[in-house]
C-alpha cells in the first residue's frame, strides 16, 4: 500500500493567477500580515482572526437571500403558511457541504471555479460553465433590479431615479480600489439584512406554529396541488443553491488572500452566514403566513410589493417600510454578488487581472465586466414594456436545470488529488455530496418537465423522481465501490495540510477519463443541451402568447 506525495508547495510556486492575490489579509475588521505565522492562543487571538478571517461566507449567504429569494419565501408563506419552514431546515447541511468545499478550493488552489473546469475537464466544459454563468447571472441581476423597483415604489420613490441610483451604488462599491473599503460596505448591507427580524416581531407570528412548521415536514394543499407544491419546494432549493454562489465563495476567497491556515476561521464565517439566511428565510416565510392568515390575499401570492402591503394592513406602515428596505437591501447584495462572480469568472478564465484590491486602471477588464453587466441589467428593467415577470421565471427555471452541472463539477474537483493534495474529499463528504446531487439532478428532471408539461400530474413528478432515485442508487453503488478500491490502492496522506498549495497549473497532468466518466459526461452533456433549448424555446413561446 502506498501513500499518494504531498510535498508542501511554497507560495511563490503555488497556481494563483493574480499576484494581487497574494499579500496581506485585509479584511473590513481586521488584517493578518503574511508573515504572521504564530499559534492563535486565547479567546481574544482568535476572535480578532475570525474578525479578519470574516466575509465570504458571510456575503455569499446573505447575497443568497436575494430579492428572488423574497419572491419565494413570500409565496411559500403567503400560499401555505408555515408548512413548508422544515425545508429551511433540511438544506442548512446542503449549504454548508457545497460552500464548505468552493472555499476549499478556492484557498488551497488559488486558482477560481470556471478555470479549474476548464483546466481539468477540456474546452468544451470550460466554456459551457463561463457562458452559462454570464446568461444566467445577466438574468439573475435583472431580478435583483426588479426587487428594487418593488421596493421603491412602495416607499414611494421615483422607479427610474432609484434603478440609477442603486447601479451606482453598485458600481461605486467595487471601483474604491481597496478590497477592505468594498467588503466593509458589503458586511454594513449584511447587517442591514437583519432589519427582517424586526418585521417579524412587528407581526409576531405564533412561536407554536413557527416550531411545528419546523420540524414536521409535509406537502400542504393535498393531492390537487402536490404538483404546484413541489415546484414551489424546487423553487426554494433553487434560490437556496445557486450556481452563482460557488463562482463567487471560491473567488472572493481567493482575492481575500484566505490560505489552508485558516480554514477554520472561514468555515466559522460560513456558519455565521448560513444561520443569518436561515433566519431570514424563516422570518419572511413565518410573517408573511401571519399576515395573510384569514385574508383573501391567502393563496393568492403576487409580488414581493404585494407583501409589503400586507405586512402594513396587519401590522402597520413600520412592518412594511421595514419589509421594503430590507428587499432594497437584499437586492444591491445580490447584485455585488452576482457581478462579481461573473467578473471573477471571466477574468479567471481569460487571464485578465481580476482583484478588488487593484484600481481601475490596474485591472479594466474586470471592472468593465462588471460595470457592464449592472448598466445592462439596470437598462433593461427601465425599458417599458419589458417582460420583467417572465424574466423572473425564467432565472429560476434555468437555474434549477443548470444547478446539477455546477454540483457535479464540484464534488468531481474536491476529489481529485492533483487540485486539493490532502483536502481533498473524505468518504462521508461524498456519499452525501452524491445523494445531493441525486437529489439535484431529478428536481431538475422535475423543473424540465413541468416548463414543458405545464399541467404535469403529481403523479409523473412522483415516478420521475423514483426513475432518478433508482438511477442515482444503482450509480452510487458502482461509484462506491470503485472509490473504496482506490481508497485502499492509494490512501491520502493527509499531514501538513496547513501549507500544502495547489502546484501551478500547467505542471498538473489532465486526469485520466474512465469509462464511465466519459459516459456521465456525455449524459449530462446531452441533457444540459437539450433541455436548456426546450425550456429557452418554452419561455420565447409564453413571451410571444403562444
């Protein structure tokens, strides 16, 4: 039996693509010079690096609860009370698997999501996740404008006065040329995210029914309206796990400068960011039940604006101001987060330079791309006539079918010992990274189906949904087993895992395909093809009336 070499790889040698990348940790609360190499001993030592350590996790969570996120929350509490708070519950640990293993890359490696793919997986998937992302999160920041628009004309502020504005805001915070003046900024939004607890005990919602809601899972609404309920519980899987969220952990890692050393501290931040989303997520599902309990507007879920009027009729104007700039809030973080991973992605892939920590001057390409796609997406909600409705459906269709790739390229990364050394994935890591993305891939199945068969029966979910099961155990199995025989072959040798880099890129070798992955991939591939064509060419016949 052997053990697989992993000699430390020093910095200088190590893949980071950016030399800005490299350097001190400036974080909005703190700094960790690079030379500091001293054992953190005491309460006060570690908090003050957690402090430092303190951001990615925290921002790609809170940007999570975006304003598509409100859109969806609302309308679960709106249409079905508190049933369906457990699913909160039951994606904390998908949160945390997927996030937890991007920032591990991303410190170890140095190098982000889209060039990793493409560097291990040829041309062809390189491309297909940067072009993806780019559409998909050009989509994505037209909802978060949307969110905006809502926002402001409740609190009565001129729509166009107040697009513009918030695109500048969004601009302005990124082209300070200082990484520590953005995440500042980025953390006071965050902190602004809690203004959604305070609406919450403005409507106070019955603490029984919130707990009740928790921790007993079921599909409210019988039989008639299972279908409408499992795409509503898609939705939420959708907006919970986001493609864009491994671009940007992953690289705003990177650009923070975090290294293995401080592993710890980041998985704390993203524990903190998790529980803040959960809350808000609750929060909004928990008053918006309460508020239109015994009303007619039960079942009856319009807009994020809709809600916002509720929230006053039940609780009075303060609830709904509160609700409104919070939405306002939630909207400009998802719209930094979005941008940035697109930026990130692009700059990666391309080789441009791609830090917050340079100026304008010093990286154009980035901050044009970024730039770029807030003007364009700003400049579409202002159009009259545009169909912003059908847009938002949209993001969440193509999200939910593109997801499974993203999960797939990910636990794929996390196993290969080239890229992670001795962070690579563990045995417990897998089996349940696999059943996620099990669970991803017939959801998506699910949301494909539904575009296309919109009066899909409950029943065709249910024998898709076990199709996929069947399918995902009998591949699980095999997969399995094949694993552990390496396992035994090739053991990781997991000391010194606190220095060891990723070594630069071209002296990595491409992995070996399988049989069997050759297949997997030309499966996914012909099923992300053909149906991302049927769910475009669906929504282009709904936007034409057909």
């Amino acid at each position: 039996m052997t053990h697989t070499a992993l000699d430390p790889v020093p910095a200088e040698r190590a893949a980071v693509l950016d030399d800005a990348h490299l350097g001190d940790i400036q974080g909005a609360l703190g700094t960790i010079r690079l030379d500091d190499h001293g054992a953190r001993r005491g309460l006060s030592a570690k908090l003050k690096t957690l402090l430092a350590i303190v951001g990615p996790g925290l921002i790609v969570m809170v940007g999570d609860n975006d304003a598509g996120a409100f859109a969806t929350y609302g309308q679960a509490g709106q249409n079905y009370g508190t049933h369906l708070l457990w699913t909160l519950l039951l994606l904390v640990p998908v949160l945390y698997v997927n996030q937890e293993m991007v920032l591990r890359l991303g410190a170890v490696t140095g190098v982000g999501h889209a060039r990793l793919i493409l560097e291990r997986f040829g041309k062809f998937w390189g491309a297909f996740s940067v072009i993806d992302l780019f559409l998909l999160n050009a989509l994505t920041l037209v909802t978060e404008f949307i969110g905006i628009t809502l926002a402001a004309g409740y609190l009565g502020l001129p729509k166009a006065a107040s697009v513009v504005l918030a695109a500048l805001v969004i601009v302005a915070s990124a082209f300070t040329g200082s990484f520590r003046r953005f995440e500042r900024i980025a953390i006071c939004l965050c902190a602004a995210s809690l203004l959604l607890v305070p609406v919450y005990f403005l409507v106070h919602p019955a603490a029984s029914q919130m707990a009740l809601g928790l921790i007993t899972p079921g599909l409210p609404g019988g039989s008639g309206e299972l279908s409408t309920v499992i795409l509503l519980i898609i939705g939420i899987v959708g907006t919970t796990v986001a493609p864009w969220q491994l671009f940007f952990q992953q690289s705003y890692v990177i650009d923070k400068r975090i290294t293995p050393r401080f592993m710890r501290y980041e998985k704390a931040d993203l524990w903190i960011g998790i529980v803040i989303v959960v809350i808000g997520g609750a929060a909004m599902m928990g008053f918006t039940a309460a508020a239109f309990a015994g009303t007619t507007g039960f079942g009856n879920f319009g807009d994020a604006a809709g809600i916002a009027h509720g929230l006053e009729v039940h609780a009075g104007k303060l609830a709904g101001v509160l609700y409104a700039i919070a939405l306002l809030d939630a909207s400009v973080i998802g719209a930094f987060a979005v941008s940035l991973s697109t930026a990130y992605a692009i700059g990666d892939v391309f080789g441009m330079k791609h830090s917050l920590h340079r100026g304008v001057k010093g990286a154009k390409g980035f901050y044009a791309i970024y730039a770029g796609l807030v003007a364009a997406a700003a400049a579409i909600v202002l159009i009259p006539g545009s169909p912003l409705g059908l847009l938002t459906e949209g993001v969440q269709t193509l999200a939910g079918v593109l997801l499974p790739s993203a999960s797939v390229f990910l636990l794929l990364l996390c196993n290969d010992k080239q890229v992670l050394g001795p962070w690579v994935n563990g045995p417990r890591t897998n089996a349940f990274t696999a059943v996620v993305v099990g669970v991803l891939v017939s959801l998506s199945v699910v949301l494909t189906a539904s575009v296309l068969f919109p009066d899909i029966s409950a029943d065709a979910i249910i024998d898709i949904m076990a199709g996929c099961a069947a399918a995902g155990i009998l591949a699980a199995g095999y997969a399995g087993t094949r694993r552990r025989t390496a396992a035994r072959q090739d053991p990781v040798d997991r000391t010194g895992r606190d220095t060891w880099r990723m070594p630069p890129l071209e002296t990595l070798t491409r992995p070996a395909m399988s049989t069997t992955r050759r297949i997997g991939m030309g499966t996914l591939r012909t099923y992300l093809f053909i149906a991302m064509i049927l769910v475009v060419v669906k929504i282009v016949q709904v936007a034409l009336g057909g």
